[in-house]
C-alpha cells in the first residue's frame, strides 16, 4: 500500500469557473479514486490562489471590497465539487485558511537562512494576467504569449531568489526522472528552459503595487510575497507546514507519491522554480509534475481573463455528470489542445455509454429476468466452456498500468474495449438461442447458464472498472446488477441517450 498525495493546481479567483478547470480537477479525482480503489492511502487536495492583484483589480471592477470578492468567487470554484462529482478531502483557499499564511512565512524564513533571498533594484515586464514577468525575446510582437496583451514595464526594489543556485540540481532530478515530467514532451521543454540559464527571479512585490493584498513578507512590511511563491505553499501548507508537524510530515514527507496536476501554461512554476524553493527549504520535493494541454471553444484558449468560457455546471445541468466526466476523460488527449463542442460530448456519451456499455448491461439484465427469473447462477469455468474471463483480467490489467502511467484515455478506451467484447459474446453465443434449444431439450440447461453468468460477471467488473471515472453511474450499475449477489432487480436503463 502506497501513500498517495494528490493536488489541483490552485486557480485565480478573478472569474467565473470554466470547462478548463473542471478538466483537472476530475483527472486529480480519477486518480485519488483509482488509488483508493486499489488500496493506497489517499489524499487528494484543491483550493483557489486567492493573494492576486488580478483579483483585486476584479474586486474592483466589480465594485466589492476585495475580501468580499475573494470569498464570493473562491466558493464557487469549490462548489464544483457537486455538479463535478468531485471527493476531494482537503482544499486551501489561501486567503482565508488559517493554516497558510504561517506556512508560507516559514518557507520564506528557510529560504532566507539558506541565503537565497536578497534585495535589489529591478525593471522588467510584467504580465498580470499570468502574474510573470518575461524577457524581451519571450513576447512575440511584444506580447505576453499567453494573453496577447502588452506587458507593463515595472521598476522597482524586490526581494529575489536566487533561482540560478539551483540550475545543474534541477538538470539532474529531472534528467534522471526523479522529478518525473509527465508527457516526456514536457520534460523535454522543461530541460530546455533550464539548459537556457536560470536567472533570479522576483519573490516580493510592493505594497502599493500589490493594492495592500496578499501575505507581507517577514520583516519587511512594505513587501508583499509574490503570489506565485504564496500560492505554490499550498501543497505543504495544506497538509499543515508549518502548523502540523504530524500532517505535514505524514502527508508530504513521508508520502510515496507526490503527484501535481497542472496545465501547460504553468509548466515553469512547477517543474522550475517551485523545486527550487524546497530545494533550498530542505523540503521533499513532489515525485510527480501531470501536465494537461488545454481545452478550446471554436480553436481558441477557454480563459476567464479573455472571456472566453464554457460553464461546466450548466452543462452537467443539461446532460448530467457521467457526460461531462466522461467526455474528459475519454476525448481529451495528452498532447495537443482539444477544442469542447455539445456535439462531441453527446456522441461521445451516446456511442460509449448508452450504445455499448449501458446496451451490454441492459440486454444482459433483460435476458437474466426473461430467461431466469432474474435469477443469475454461477458461470461455468471448465476448459473449453465460453468465457470471458481472459477479457476481463485484461481489461483490469490494461486500465491500471493506464493509470499508473497518466494516461486516463487509454484507462477508459480499456473499459470501452470489454464492454466491446461483452457485445461480441452476446452475438456469438445467441443466448435466445440456446434459451429454444433448452425449451426443445436440445440442450442443457448449464449452457445457457454459462453465457449469462460471464455476461453478468462482465457487466459486475465494468461497474468495478468504472468506479474512478464515474462514480454515479457505478453505483447505478452495481445496484442494476444486483451487487454481488444471485437476484437481479428489473431492467431499468442505467445511460439514457442524450441529443
């Protein structure tokens, strides 16, 4: 049994929630259910990045206090969990829980008694959508890559981190995989970035420039902490970094698996600067960096800052839960944008679920009730006897080395491919066949006994296999199958169709 410690990454509240975000927050929950179905010992952590200037100028625009703003919008992000279908055990909104400010102030201590924190006079470009500062040559047309905005040119005297320490430290924990960079795509980039030179980079902003918002850093009231080095805190504050030696320790130190799901854009934090931190903390660092590409509406980027966004409580309003749970897990691939349309969930749900998993269940159901009084006896395992055991065993094997290795589509393509061969059995062994020839005594009726009780076995192990993915429509499965016992209740479509 492993410890498993799983986290979102941790979104500004300066807008509504959009399809983007619920993308990792049901690929973190997949994985947080999967390892407890196998047995690991599980923690699975969200929350929102609330210490933000582009929060503020929100509040702002929305005419609220920023406090007031924060809490209103940062709810809403964790209100996702319903619609979402989500079990999350933990999350940080950073702030307002009483566990995260004293944690960041103590990983800025220790990164201070390393000495690699000092002051110094600075002029860049600052993009606060992203809350970066970038290089001339990484603005195409002069253009923060990710917003297509002008970024701001900011002069002023900062605290600093000495990133640069760190370079030939983070070549080599991600070279060897011990910091594991997931799709290898992404870890490729991320060496790249660290084979161009590490610079320095600014941890502390002004209070004037931060609007009064955020953490002050330690000694210097007239600085706040930068919101990425607050934010980041999250994974260790959470588990309770200073404020519970016991949590923290248990839950970060001691974990087998440290496992961050995060989207492209903030590969750098994650990958670079945020190993560097507890590099220099002496902190463990995380064994896991999840990349997800992102979600698009008509090829172009979902995004609360350009508003462009695809509401997923509305959606799971319209078609339900298992649809949108199902559309990302099973559409979304690990390289390449995938642009969201209604008609590709629809499909993607009628094809997987209602045509082939739900039809295989309910003939199945039926044909128990029709020919056996609902009534399943055991299926019979002697050589040469029809089985689908073989099928089965692969299909388990097949979805867990998928999740092992981060790759939920080919995991629910696994559970797809037994229903499949589910469908198959059923139009090779003609159970309303054998069911005349029983009738006629021109056969045994062991026979027809065998081919339902694999059906039934079948149908038992994809509600099994369905659990981390969609855990409502497992649970009506389970119950439509009669659990594990010999009775099943009446036919009743577990995926109605959806358009």
């Amino acid at each position: 049994m492993d410890r498993y410690y799983v986290t979102t990454a941790i979104p500004y509240v300066n807008g509504a929630p959009h399809i983007g975000h619920a993308l990792e927050l049901v690929q973190a929950d997949t994985l947080a259910r999967y390892h407890r179905e196998v047995g690991d010992e599980v923690r699975a952590q969200t929350g929102t990045d609330d210490n933000a200037l582009k929060n503020v100028l929100s509040a702002r625009a929305a005419g609220l206090e920023t406090a007031e703003y924060v809490d209103l919008v940062s709810r809403r992000f964790l209100d996702l969990a319903g619609p979402l279908g989500l079990s999350f055990d933990d999350s940080v909104r950073t702030a307002f829980d009483p566990r995260h400010r004293p944690g960041v102030e103590e990983l800025w201590n220790a990164c201070l008694e390393r000495g690699d924190l000092y002051r110094r006079s600075y002029t860049g470009l600052y993009c606060t959508g992203c809350e970066q500062f970038y290089s001339p040559d990484e603005l195409p047309e002069g253009l923060c890559p990710e917003h297509r905005t002008a970024p701001e040119e900011v002069a002023e005297e900062n605290w600093f981190f000495r990133l640069s320490r760190y370079q030939d430290r983070l070549r080599e924990l991600i070279s060897s995989g011990e910091l594991l960079v997931e799709p290898d795509f992404r870890r490729r980039e991320v060496l790249s970035f660290i084979e161009s030179g590490l610079e320095d980079f600014s941890v502390s902003r002004s209070v004037e420039r931060a609007r009064g918002w955020g953490i002050p850093v330690p000694g210097d009231p007239g600085q706040v902490i930068y919101v990425w080095y607050d934010a980041l805190a999250n994974y260790i504050t959470g588990p309770g970094y200073g404020t519970d030696p016991q949590g923290y320790d248990h839950w970060w130190t001691r974990a087998d698996q440290r496992v961050h799901v995060i989207g492209k854009g903030i590969l750098r934090f994650h990958a670079v600067y945020w190993p560097a931190l507890l590099l220099s903390a002496g902190i463990a660092l995380p064994t896991t960096v999840l990349v997800h590409e992102y979600l698009t509406a008509g090829g172009e980027k979902i995004s609360k800052s350009a508003g462009r966004s695809v509401d997923p409580v509305a959606i799971t309003g319209a078609h339900g839960t298992d649809a949108l749970r199902w559309w990302l897990l099973r559409d979304v691939g690990r390289s390449g944008d995938t642009d969201y349309t209604e008609a590709r969930l629809v499909t993607r749900h009628n094809e997987d679920l209602a045509n082939t998993i739900g039809n295989l269940v309910n003939r199945t159901v039926t044909m128990v009730a029709k020919y056996r009084s609902g009534v399943v006896s055991g299926a019979d395992s002697r050589t040469g006897e029809p089985s689908l055991a073989k099928a089965r065993a692969a299909a388990a094997e097949q979805v867990d080395a998928a999740v092992r290795a981060f790759d939920l589509r080919a995991a629910t393509g696994a559970v797809v491919a037994l229903a499949d061969e589910g469908n198959r059995f059923v139009a090779d062994h003609e159970p309303w066949v054998l069911a005349r020839a029983e009738r006629t005594g021109q056969a045994a009726p062991e026979a027809l006994d065998t081919v339902l009780g694999e059906l039934v076995a079948t149908c038992r192990e994809l509600a099994r296999l369905l659990r981390p993915f969609l855990p409502g429509a497992a649970a009506r499965l389970t119950a439509q199958l009669g659990g594990d016992g010999d009775r099943l209740p009446p036919a009743a479509p577990v995926f109605g169709r959806l358009g």
